[in-house]
C-alpha cells in the first residue's frame, strides 16, 4: 500500500457520508476506526455504517466481532496492518493486468486505502505503532475480574501501587478497566506495565495522509443533540434493553449505553436520559479534539468542502 488516507474527526461531524464520498471518488473500500462499530450487537448507539451505506462501498470491521469478545488496540493494529498488506497485493496484481490493457486504472502507481472513524487510539495504533504488551491469558482475566467484585476497586489500587508505583502515579483510578489490565501484566509477566511502554513511533512502509474534518462548535453541538434524538427513534432503548445482561462488559462503557442503564435502573427517566447521552457526546466530541490538536500533520476541512479535500490528498499522493 503506497498511501493510507485517515479521516478522522469529532463525533456527529459528518464523517460516514464524506468518507463513502471519497472511497467512491477513489474506488476503494473504508476500513472502520471505530473501536465500538466493530461489535455486531449496538449498530445503533455507535451509530454504525447502515446496510445501504455498506451496498455503496464496502466496510472493514463493521460488527465483525460480538461484545463478549476481547479486542484492544494492539489487535487491531496487528489486524489492520495485515488487511493493508493483502490489500496491497490485490492492487498491485489489478494495475499490473490493467497497465497491459488500454484503459489504465487511475490509482495504478499510487495504491491507496481509506481508515475512517474517531476512536483516537486506534488511528494512532495503526499510524505509530502501539506498545507491544502481550495479550492476557484468559484464566488472569477471570480472576483478576473476581478479585474485583470481591475486593472493591480500592483494594486493587493499593495493589499497583505497589507492583508498579510509576503506572499508579498517572493511571486514571476511577477506571476499573485500566486498573485491572495493568495488574493482569503484572501479575502474568512479573513485570511492570510500565516496562512496556516505550511511547515508541514506529515506521510504516506506506505514506499517510491525515485529513481532520470539523465544523462550527454551536453547529457540532447541534448535529449532535439531533443524532441523539435520531438513535433513540431508530431503537437505542429497545438496543440498549437488549444489552442489560451484559451491561459490565467493557464494550457497553460508553455514551448511550450508560445512560440508558440508569434510566433501566429507575435512577432518572427517559428524558434526563437523552439529554445526558447529549451532553455527554458533546463532552467526548471536546475530548477528541483535544486529542487532535496534538497532532500536526493532520490538515482541517469543512466536511462540506470535499472538492477541497479530493484535491488536498490527490496532491500528497
């Protein structure tokens, strides 16, 4: 693959229908960054691509995997990079048969693929590389899982403070997911989760071009309220009823989810619900684009703007 075109951008932006805009432009397929489109049971909170929208163009990682399954960033990263490669020898062996006929293909020197979605680390996994930390036995999973509904999240932070001082001074301590995962590599490696993270970027063998798509705030803010009120006439309460069995799996921690949980629980009703699934999505969507703003080489565009942005990435390629 010579070139990876990112597009990336805040939640509710406008990001599905730019991207099936540009793969058509291009004749490529979208390969999904969004860690929580992968599962097949919440299309709806995710928001994920509909099935028409995947007859236009075709989708990777799209409800490939369900919500029981474990998957990180590692996985993905190791996964996406082994999809560009054969994607690369599929184009490759089309501009070689292509090359000897009369009408050429317009990417026969420059073969490309679209990564599309806002899941910050995930696009950064597959960019930069992610540390090499090792997959978890299944058996330290559970019991570390156990230990926490036995113990209490308190006793496990005095645990890593312990085991790996340096992880217990920054990890965020109200998240009992990274508290496990970094006492699951302690105990499984006998070594620090520290030790591992190197923060090292590593080099890929394709050019990639970054492109960040926004809009005015008060317009983002509005977009959003409105894709919240359109999930919950498409079903997300019926979607996240369904999902009540399931409700501590780590796929089910995000926005939409939690919310309706609580109104499930008798906690708040329906219509404190919706507004804290709005607010809080325009909470994460501030939080992506702080995150954006740490990397230079992604260039912004208006999603209205897509003339701009086919002749932005026609001249990178």
């Amino acid at each position: 693959m010579n070139s990876l075109i990112v597009i990336t951008g805040p939640t509710g932006v406008g990001k599905t229908e730019i991207c099936l805009q540009i793969a058509e432009h291009y004749g490529i397929d979208i390969i999904n960054a969004d860690s929580r489109q992968i599962f097949a049971e919440i299309p709806i909170g995710t928001a994920a691509p509909t099935a028409e929208q995947m007859q236009r163009v075709r989708h990777y990682f799209v409800g490939t995997h369900h919500i029981g399954d474990y998957y990180s960033a590692s996985s993905y990263e190791q996964d996406v990079l082994e999809l560009l490669r054969k994607l690369a020898e599929v184009e490759g062996q089309r501009s070689k048969d292509e090359g000897q006929g009369e009408h050429p293909s317009p990417n026969t020197h420059h073969p490309i693929a679209l990564l599309a979605g806002g899941s910050m680390m995930y696009i950064d996994a597959v960019c930069n590389g992610i540390d090499d930390i090792p997959n978890i036995r299944e058996d330290i999973r559970n019991e570390m899982k156990r230990r926490l509904e036995d113990e209490g999240l308190d006793s496990l932070l005095e645990e890593l403070s312990r085991l790996d001082p340096k992880h217990y001074a920054i990890v965020d301590r109200k998240n009992p997911r990274r508290i496990l995962h970094a006492l699951e590599i302690c105990h499984q490696t006998g070594r620090t989760y520290t030790s591992f993270r190197t923060g090292e970027k590593r080099k890929r063998p394709f050019n990639i071009i970054k492109i960040g798509l926004n809009r005015d705030r008060d317009e983002l803010y509005e977009r959003i309220n409105m894709r919240v009120l359109d999930m919950m006439e498409q079903g997300l309460e019926q979607e996240a009823r369904a999902m009540l069995p399931h409700r501590e799996l780590n796929a089910l921690n995000t926005v939409g989810y939690k919310e309706m949980f609580q109104y499930f629980d008798g906690a708040i009703p329906l219509e404190e619900a919706i507004r804290q699934i709005q607010s809080n999505s325009r909470r994460y969507a501030r939080k992506q684009l702080t995150w954006y703003k740490r990397d230079a080489e992604i260039m912004w565009f208006n999603p209205e703007n897509v003339n701009e942005i086919t002749n932005y990435i026609d001249s990178r390629l």
